[in-house]
C-alpha cells in the first residue's frame, strides 16, 4: 500500500543513448521496452513517476554545433530539443504498449502532437497514476536535460531526482577509462562541485544543492535498478546535503 512508500514522487532522468542499442544511436524498441518493463513494475508500487528523456541518440547542441559551423550553437540546441521530443513520443507509446497510462508534456508548444507543460496539470495527471513524460527539456537553449531533471523536480515537488547510467554510480575517476576508480555510495553537493565529479551538469547541481533536493545516480543497465531506484533501495551514489 502507498503509506509504505518511499518515495511519493520522483523525476526519472533519462539519456537518449539509454533508448538505443549499444553504440548510442536511434531508438531501439528492445533498450526501451525493458526500461518500459521496469517503469511498469515500479508503477504498480504506486510511486508518481515524471520521466525527462535527454536527446543524445539523435542530436546534443553543444557537439553538433561544434562540428558544424554553418549553425549557430543555439539552433543546434533546439534541434537537440526536438530530439528529445521524438523519443518522448517513443517512449510514450512504448509505455502505452504494456498498458501503462501516459501523458507527454513539452516545454515548447507542440499541440498536434503533445500537450504543453504547465506545472498543476502536470501533477494533476502525476496524482491520477499517469506516468508524465517531459519532453523538450526546459525550453531553452544553451543547457542540457539534467537542468530540466532538476527544474521539475523542484517544481513537482518530487523527493529525488533519479539519473539513470550506465556506470554504477559517481566515481572519482572516469570508470569507463580507469580500472581503478572508485564508487562513491554518498556524497554531498559541495564534494560533487569541489573534487569536479562530472554526475549531472553545473546548473543542475546548482539548483539541487540551492534547494536540497536528493539525486540519485544509478546503472539503469543492471537488471532491476530502475525498479530499485525508484522503490528507494540501496543503489548508486546518493547526493544530498
Ligand atoms: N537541450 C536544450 N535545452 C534543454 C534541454 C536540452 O537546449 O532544456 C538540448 C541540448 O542541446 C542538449 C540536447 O537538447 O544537448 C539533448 O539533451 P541532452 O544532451 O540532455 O541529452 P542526453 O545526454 O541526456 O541524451
């Protein structure tokens, strides 16, 4: 029952690559139908769960930007904001397939395709049992996903903010080019900015540590983690004040 809930309410964070096979590109239907499995099961426990799904399956602004100079670096941020549009509508009917109710909300006006994001309609769904789906990040150029992760938690009054990896949590090394790093089970803001761990990007944090809200970074491709994750067991890093 709902009153041994851990969490009442909590932000998923997801990577566009989480969507795709390895490799990191496109959709996969498989890569999302398993993390859609483990939305479900976690559903049923009767958490509220808002997802933000990134874009860097498809496009990431501050890259192609880079290597294309012909396009200015704030339109290649709202290309990487349709990015994330497309697998929201994805993910959307991925969800709907195993019977989950599903509602997707952009930050950028798209009324043919979804509904636009305003903050009590959007916890007015979360309260009816629809999983939300925030897509187009925050709307504006020039910052990534995790600033939306961590707007919307602030603003949907989430407990945590849940970063779905692919390592197991936030080291102190790069795990993926140093054998040796090591897994941190908690840390507190301050460490994060000072040792300059790279969990989240810098406003992200910023907005987290300014209103204490609790991220979690976990590997969303160990079997069960998401399910873990949201039922608040012990996985990955945990980051708070
Ligand atoms: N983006 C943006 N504003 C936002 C969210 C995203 O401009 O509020 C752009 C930005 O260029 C970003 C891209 O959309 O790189 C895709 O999102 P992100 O990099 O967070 O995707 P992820 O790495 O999580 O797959």
């Amino acid at each position: 029952s709902s009153k041994n809930l851990h969490y009442k309410r909590v932000i998923l964070k997801l990577s566009g690559e989480s969507l795709a096979d390895s490799g990191g590109r496109g959709i996969s239907g498989e890569e999302s139908g398993q993390i859609a499995q483990q939305i479900k099961s976690a559903h049923q426990s009767g958490c509220q769960i808002a997802i933000v799904i990134g874009g860097g399956n498809i496009l990431r602004g501050g890259q192609f930007s880079g290597a294309n100079a012909l396009v200015q670096e704030a339109t290649a941020h709202y290309m990487g904001m349709l990015a994330t549009v497309i697998n929201s509508l994805a993910m959307q009917d991925t969800l709907e397939s195993i019977g989950l109710k599903t509602r997707v909300m952009s930050a950028v006006p798209m009324d043919k395709m979804c509904e636009t994001f305003i903050r009590r309609r959007a916890i007015e769904h979360l309260e009816k049992g629809r999983v939300v789906i925030l897509a187009a990040g925050i709307g504006n150029p020039f910052v990534t996903t995790d600033t939306a992760a961590a707007q919307r938690a602030l603003e949907l009054d989430a407990d945590v903010v849940l970063k779905a990896t692919r390592v197991d949590g936030v080291y102190n090394d790069d795990p993926e080019k140093n054998p040796h790093a090591v897994l941190y089970e908690s840390l507190t803001y301050d460490e994060v900015i000072q040792k300059n761990l790279r969990v989240m990007d810098a406003t992200a944090i910023a907005l987290c540590n300014e209103h204490a809200k609790p991220i979690l970074v976990f590997n969303f491709k160990k079997d069960g983690n998401i399910v873990k994750a949201i039922n608040g067991d012990t996985v990955g890093t945990w980051i708070g004040s």
